[in-house]
C-alpha cells in the first residue's frame, strides 16, 4: 500500500495532512520492524537506552495520552497509568517491565490506538 502525504477527505485540510503524515510514519516504521524477533525487540543499545519494543509502545503511548487528554478533556487516571505510564516515560522503568513481548504484541497495541483515535476523530 503506498501512502501519499496529502490532505485526506473527510477532514478539514490541515486534519487531513496531519492524519496523512501520521499513517506514512506508523506504514514506515512497521515496515522498518517487519520480522524481528522478540529478542531483538528486546535489545537496549546502551544502559541507559530504550528498546525498539519499548520505542514501539512508547508510540502507542504517547497517542493514547493525547487521546485522552484531546477528546475526554482530561489527564489519564490510575488505571490507564498503570497501562500506559512506563511505555509513556521509559527510561528505567520502560527498561524494566516492556520486554519479552513478540513483534505481534506491539502491533496490536498500535492497532487499538490508532481504532480508537480514528472513532475520536469521528465524534
């Protein structure tokens, strides 16, 4: 599937473009990862770095934090912390509880947030 960055109907055209450059960089990263095992998912570069899993729900994270705060108007509650607060900061807490997961695992987190962000965008 290529993907054109271009306004996009159904949206105004700065929606449109915005909502266009989001899918070309979630197409290209997942694209970027295509095949790698858990294991090198779970590599970290350095002993203060992140690993590509974890960048992945960092990802995930960061558009579910603005979903949350964009379109319920309000900060995430313990509950979505608990969730979504070592993907959200990373560091050492990142490096201690996101590994061991298959590529699969942070595609389908992927995939929730972006359905859930487009039935936002729908409201």
């Amino acid at each position: 599937m290529d993907v054109k960055i271009e306004p996009l109907k159904g949206f105004t055209p700065q929606i449109g473009h915005l909502v266009s450059q989001m899918n070309y960089v979630r197409k290209t990263t997942l694209e970027a990862v295509l095949g790698l095992t858990t294991s090198e998912l779970d590599f970290l570069p350095s002993k203060e770095g992140n690993s590509i899993g974890a960048l992945l729900l960092h990802i995930a994270a960061v558009e579910k934090g603005f979903q949350i705060e964009i379109f319920d108007g309000r900060r995430p509650n313990e509950q979505e912390m608990l969730e979504w607060g070592a993907p959200y900061s990373l560091g050492e807490k990142g490096r201690k509880n996101i590994n061991g997961y298959p590529l699969e695992f942070y595609i389908t987190k992927l995939e929730e947030v972006n359905i859930e962000h487009f039935r936002n965008l729908q409201r």
